[in-house]
C-alpha cells in the first residue's frame, strides 16, 4: 500500500512547466519502460537529494502529457524498487485527460551513505545515466562526519586479534558474494580489501570485530557487550551475567543463543491451527544488537548493556543519536557513527549498506503483534533501546495469516 496521496491536476501541471534538473526527471514511455533503467534513475535522484520520475509526460520542451501503460501495477513495482534499493519509495497516480501519469516519489539517500545499484553510484549527467564522480562521493560520505572506527590503533599488530574470528567473517563473506575466490586471500589481505588494514596498520574496527580479549583491554576497554538476565525489575544482582571482551564475530553468534535459552513461545489457536511466536524474534534481536555495535560512540566510556527480562529486552548503548537522526525521523534517516564497521557487516550480509535495519526491526514487530521499538529513556550520551515481546492483539496475527506473506511484502513500514 502506498502512502502518498495522488496528486492533482494542478499539481501535475505546476509539474510539467517546472525545469527538469536535479529533482525531475520525465519519461514519455507511451507503452512501457525498462524497470532496470528505472531502478537506476531512482538510484541517481537518491544520490542528487531526491526527486521525483514522472511518465507519460514528454521530456522535451514544451512538454504535454501523451499518458504512459509502463508499470502498469505500480503497488508491485514500488515494492520491487524498495526491496533493491531500500528506499521508501512511493508513487502517485493521475487520470489526465490526455492520459495516464505515473510519478514515482524518490527520497533522499541516508545520510552519508551514496546508493548504488549493481555495485555502481549512479548519476545523471544531461539525458543519460553514469557513475558518480569522486569528488560528489567524498562530499556524500563527509556527512555523516568522523570515522573513529576508521582510524589507526597505534601499536595493534595482526598479533592482536584472533584468527578465528576472521575466518567466520570470510565464511559469512563468501556465502553473501558467492565469491569463492576469498579463500584464497591471506588473512591480512582479506583486511586489507575491507579497509581493516590500512598501510599495513590495524584501524580500530578491526580491533572491535576481530580481536583478542587482551588486545581489546590494552587499546579499547570499553569495547564490550554485557548481557544480563533479570527475572523482574527489582535491584540487586542479575540471575546471570556475561562480559564478551572479545572481536564481535568471536561471540555475535553465541550472544543469540544465551538470549535464545531463554526465549519462550507464546501459543495462539487460529481456526485448527496455532501460531507459535517466540517472545524475542531472532532478526529483531541480532538487528539491535548490530545497531549497537556499528552507531555506538567508541570514544566514550561504558559498554553496550543487554538486559533480557522475561518479556522484554533492554539495549543501552554509550552515544545519543548521531547527527540528524532522532527518534521522529529514525527510519527515514540513517547516519552510521562507525562507518568502517558497518561497510564491513553489509560485506558479509549482516546489514544492508543503507542502512534499513531499523525499518526490518518495526515490520517484523508489527508483523507479530508487538508494541514498535521504543526509545524511551535515551538521551545525548546513551541510546536506550527497549523491546517488548509480549503479543498485543491475537486477533491482528490471525488477521495477517489471512493476507499471507506474499501480500506482506508489498507493504512498506509506512504502510
């Protein structure tokens, strides 16, 4: 379902007297358009500041409407459009009299964070497509600001971090790429393509996902993740309490399963059947727990906090909101703080490169009929993030039974 009204005849002609630049883009397309030209026209508006592609309406001045048949179901395609650029795309539909205009919406890119398509920056240049120019790049990533997690640790060797780490991270790299090539690269070229190593020195994000407990206690102390167990709200000591002092793919994997131990199923009958849905999604969970890890403020004190309860879970996390992004505009909006961490979690399929994980974190919740992701309690030096995994409404799972997944997908997190 879309979310953006049709427009009006007026707007439409407000439109199509306007001058095409960097926010308009129009297509006569009488009977039918390319759909991957047009992934890549939308990929090109993101990387411009956002626009919008308008057809059945000539390009060349003076322009008239002539009315297109291209996208001839537009739910489908936007959808399709989303699931490859993950953008919250929307269109608009208008019955002129001199033919059908569809008009797709496209928003910004997220903050700092270019799109591409197919591995290539797109951008217009006169009336054809091309890749984007270094300098506009360099001028896209800037906005998010400093890197730390692309700075040198001074001192860190290959010594100080752990070999098996690194090969998790190549094993989840290869099933992501396909590329089997990978197993062949050294360890230290395999850090070396993903910017871990830099002239031969170790940055910080290689630290944070690939090192030694020691390492991480002489160059980064507060590069930890502390789960705890509480089985009510009352002070005292947690039930139990683990420290991962370790690179993040040394104990990504084993920090679900502690979590997992005590996830119980909450069971609803439907009709002859019952939905089972466990009180903490998985995706939901290691998508938190990525969040903390790729936007916390390494450059503070303090570490990452999971506290599970029976029905909720709390995740604390040193660092407010980065620059731009508040809890009005979070899923329209992304600004990675770790930037080198997160382009290295997207190269092994643990994120996606812009950065829609948090819109993933509202659908499945929705999707289960729990409250939304909520940010209550967070301030300028912490992000608190608490999930509730209690089932609201029994009646709105059935209901979404009834649509079936299919259906679902077509649904935005406007929607």
């Amino acid at each position: 379902m879309k979310s953006t009204p049709d427009i009006s005849l007026e707007e439409l002609e407000a439109l199509v007297t306007s001058k095409e630049g960097e926010n308009l883009e129009f297509k006569e397309a009488k009977n039918k358009y390319d759909f991957e030209k047009l992934v890549k026209y939308c990929a090109a508006l993101a990387n411009e500041g956002g626009g919008k592609i308008v057809f059945g309406v000539t390009d060349k001045r003076p322009r008239t409407v002539v009315g297109s048949q291209a996208f001839r179901q537009p739910e489908r395609t936007r959808a399709a459009l989303i699931e490859r650029l993950h953008l919250n795309i929307d269109f608009s539909l208008v019955a002129h009299p001199g033919g059908r205009v569809l008009i797709f919406q496209v928003p910004t890119h997220p903050i700092g964070n270019p799109v591409q398509y197919n591995g290539i920056y797109w951008q217009r240049q006169g009336d054809s497509l091309t890749t984007m120019t270094e300098d506009r790049l360099r001028c896209i990533f800037a906005e998010a600001g400093h890197d730390f997690s692309a700075d040198i640790c001074p001192g860190a060797t290959m010594d100080d971090l752990d070999p098996d780490t690194i090969e998790d991270f190549r094993q989840r790299w290869i099933h992501k790429s396909g590329n089997h090539v990978l197993t062949t690269l050294s360890q230290k070229q395999l850090l070396k393509d993903v910017e871990a190593l830099v002239e031969n020195q170790l940055t910080y994000a290689a630290l944070i996902l690939f090192g030694t407990r020691k390492a991480l206690g002489r160059y980064l102390g507060q590069s930890e993740v502390i789960f705890e167990y509480r089985s009510s709200t009352a002070s005292g000591p947690a039930q139990q309490r683990k420290e991962f002092r370790q690179g993040f793919f040394g104990f990504y994997d084993g920090l679900w399963e502690l979590i997992n131990l005590r996830n119980d199923i909450q069971h609803f009958q439907s009709g002859l059947f019952v939905l089972d849905v466990p009180t903490f999604s998985e995706r939901v969970v290691r998508e938190a727990v990525l969040n903390a890890v790729s936007h916390r403020d390494y450059q503070l004190g303090g570490s990452v906090f999971i506290r599970q309860y029976p029905r909720r879970l709390v995740i604390e996390s040193p660092g407010g909101f980065p620059v731009g992004i508040n809890e009005q505009n979070i899923l329209d909006r992304q600004s990675p703080r770790n930037r080198r961490i997160a382009d290295i979690f997207a190269k092994c399929g643990l994120v996606e490169r812009s950065g829609q994980g948090m819109n993933l974190m509202y659908e499945l919740c929705i999707q289960e009929s729990k409250s939304t992701p909520d940010f209550s309690g967070s301030d300028q030096y912490q992000i608190v993030l608490n999930l509730d995994g209690k089932v609201q409404n029994p009646r709105f799972l059935q209901f979404l039974e009834k649509v079936g997944r299919e259906t679902l997908k077509l649904f935005s997190t406007a929607d």
